[in-house]
C-alpha cells in the first residue's frame, strides 16, 4: 500500500498507555453489558505467557475504588508474542465510572487512565471501520474507497493512523472536515504483534460503534464489499435476512444474525483490448470516461478480471452487528454475544472485490462488470472530492 518518493509521517500522543511492568499496553475503555452483567471492557495488549492477576481501579467523580478484574486473550494463530487482551472490570452496583486504570497489584501506582466511553444514541446506519494504515501513501486508493462506500450507504469512516504521506494526512484532514472520517492516532509502542495490532483496531472500533452505528462494515481500502443486484448494503441485507427466515421457517430468525460474512476475490487484470472495447459499448463508457477512469485509479471500473474462486475461509470479509458481537476479527467474528450467530452471503448476492495482484498461477478467465452498475454515481462524488481536496 505504499508507493516510492513521498515519506510518512509517524503520528505522536499518548494513545497507548502502558501497564507498570511488562511489555503489555491499553488503548480503549467501554462499559459494557455481558451476560446481564454492567463491566468495564478495557482492549490492549499483552505477551501470551502474561498471567499476572488483574487490578481495576475504578474512578468516580468524588471517589474511586480498586477490584479484582478479569483478563480474555483473543483468539491469535500468528504465534507473535503479544496478545490481543480484553480486560473485564464488572461493576457491583449501578455506579458508572468516568475513568479506569489496570495494574497487576492493589498496591502498584497506576500508569495508565483511560476515558470510560458509553454508547451513545444511534446516529446512522453504517459505518466503516478500515485497517491500519501503515506506511501508507496511496490516498486515491482511500477516495475510490470512501466514495464507492458512500454510494453503497456508507455514512462514516473510521482509520487508524500508524503511519501515512503528507498527501494521505491531509486527504484524511479534507474528509474528517465534511464530518466523514474519525481518525485515531496509532502510534505502536511495540512490534511484536500480528499486522501492527489490527485485531485491537477492530475491537476498539466496533465498540466505539455499538449503539451509534445499526451496522458496521469492516474492509481494506482496496476492498469493496458490491451487491450483484441491489443498489445499496441496506437493500442487501434485508435480502439475505429474508432468506434466512424463509430458511429457517422462522419471520424472526434474523434477528439473531450478529454477523454477515461476504465471500471475496482478487480483480487483479485488465481486460484485453477486444473485450474492454465490447465493456465501454455496453455500459457507454466515453473516451473521457475512461480518462478519468485512468486519471482518478479508479482500478474498481478497469481491473475487472478476477480469480475464479472465492475466498470464504481467510480472505472474507464481514458486516457486523456491534450489539451482537462479542470480539470481531479482520475477517469475521472471533465470539459473538448469547444466542447470536452469522450467515454467509451467497456470492449470487454480493463479492468482496480485492483490488490487487494476488497470482500469476491461478486462473484469472473471468471478466466481471458488477461494479460498473455504479459509474455514474460514483464520478461526481469523485470529482467532487478531487476538486475541493486539490483546490
């Protein structure tokens, strides 16, 4: 996701904030209901071998309190030695704290004070929560990306911010200005995770989104999740929903759904001259259109040949519930609440569309025109973007 000749920028600020002794970090606290239980969720991370018992101090405005907390390592098959790790501080009465800090022992001086957040009232439909941007330069990538969402129903966007090009930083600045972007700063303290933390990112996300957002989509920014034949993710759902109870015999099955898996593939080739020329006819597609098609790497509208098979073990990507999930992963959901469950989407319905190279080898004989249903929407919200942001 990188490109040669423009540097990054490593952003500054306590975000991580460490815990007395050991290699082990918090980042965000949430209060939470587990279980019929009210707790404090607090997401960090921490070595796999860590098993210290867990304090919680606890912090009111004229008082505070330290109890025995809880510790669940998310599950992690990469073998790094740093853990992704929810702390669970459950609260006795119906006191909410404002603050807390996580130690080892009741005695120890906390390092750490995070912001106890609580969901607030929902404010939209769907959101975005992308990966970590790292290193990252490619900010035509981010508008393809924010635009196409949009039109799908996206109404926010979240991104985390390890490392990114002047360009990339002011994109994300021009698009946070119209209320579309939230970034929060990443500045890792330690390397010793599997891709930068990302499954802490998530986490940190959709919580951030439970009780403001209905849904929340979570993908690459060269990843597309793009119905076959509806005109929005919203339309999409209500599809899949109601074929999940008509499958289940059930009007209210649905209702269980936490997480909605999309199966995904690589568009990593043009297609031939002959056939590009057959695509241009069929969808009207101008010489001018092409250019901006070239000019603005709109790579959704051209790289149109992908693999032949589907990815839905590894590759796939989710819309989740956040009410219904209990730990979301990069590709689906790690635990989901009490009774909660997921479905996957039938490709007939939707596709994950990876914009990249992934190989040579595999067949790559299929030429797919989904995306092209949503040109004409697309190109002023990009024109649009491009002419404020360079302007």
């Amino acid at each position: 996701m990188s490109a040669p000749g423009e540097e990054v920028l490593t952003p500054s600020g306590p975000m991580f904030q460490r815990i007395n002794q050991n290699d082990a970090w918090v980042y965000s606290a949430f209060f939470d209901t587990y279980k019929d239980k009210n707790l404090i969720r607090v997401f960090g991370m921490q070595p796999h071998a860590l098993q210290n018992s867990v304090f919680c101090h606890l912090g009111f405005k004229h008082e505070n309190y330290t109890m025995e907390g809880k510790r669940t390592l998310l599950l992690d098959t990469h073998g790094y030695r740093l853990r992704v790790v929810s702390y669970e501080c459950e609260l006795a009465d119906d006191r909410r704290p404002d603050y807390v800090s996580i130690t080892w022992n009741t005695s120890d001086s906390p390092t750490n004070s995070l912001g106890v957040l609580y969901p607030s009232s929902l404010k939209r439909n769907f959101t975005v929560c992308y990966a970590i941007l790292y290193n990252f330069t490619n900010y035509k990538q981010i508008i393809q990306s924010v635009e196409f969402d949009r039109i799908l129903g996206a109404e926010h966007f979240f991104v985390y911010n390890m490392s990114i090009s002047n360009t990339t930083d002011a994109l994300l600045r021009h698009y946070q200005r119209r209320g579309l972007l939230t970034v929060m700063q990443w500045p890792l303290p330690i390397s010793e995770i599997h891709y930068q933390g990302q499954v802490l990112a998530i986490n940190d996300c959709v919580y951030r989104n439970k009780g403001v957002s209905k849904y929340v989509a979570i993908h690459d920014t060269d990843e597309i999740i793009i119905p076959n034949n509806h005109d929005n993710w919203g339309d999409l759902i209500d599809q899949v929903n109601k074929d999940y109870d008509q499958q289940k015999q059930s009007p209210q099955s649905h209702e269980k759904l936490g997480t909605y898996i999309v199966e995904s593939t690589f568009f990593q080739d043009r297609p031939n001259a002959s056939v590009w020329s057959a695509i241009k006819q069929n969808y009207s597609i101008s010489d001018q259109v092409e250019r901006l098609f070239e000019n603005y790497s709109l790579t959704v509208f051209t790289d149109l040949v992908r693999l032949q098979n589907a990815f839905v073990g590894g590759r796939q990507k989710s819309i989740v519930r956040p009410e219904m999930v209990l730990f979301p992963d990069v590709h689906t959901t790690i635990t989901h609440r009490p009774s909660a469950t997921d479905v996957t989407v039938r490709q007939s319905l939707a596709l994950v569309h990876h914009q990249r190279k992934y190989s040579s080898s595999s067949p790559t004989d299929i030429v797919e025109t989904t995306s092209l249903r949503f040109k004409d929407k697309m190109l002023p919200l990009v024109n649009e973007t491009y002419s404020m942001f360079f302007t």
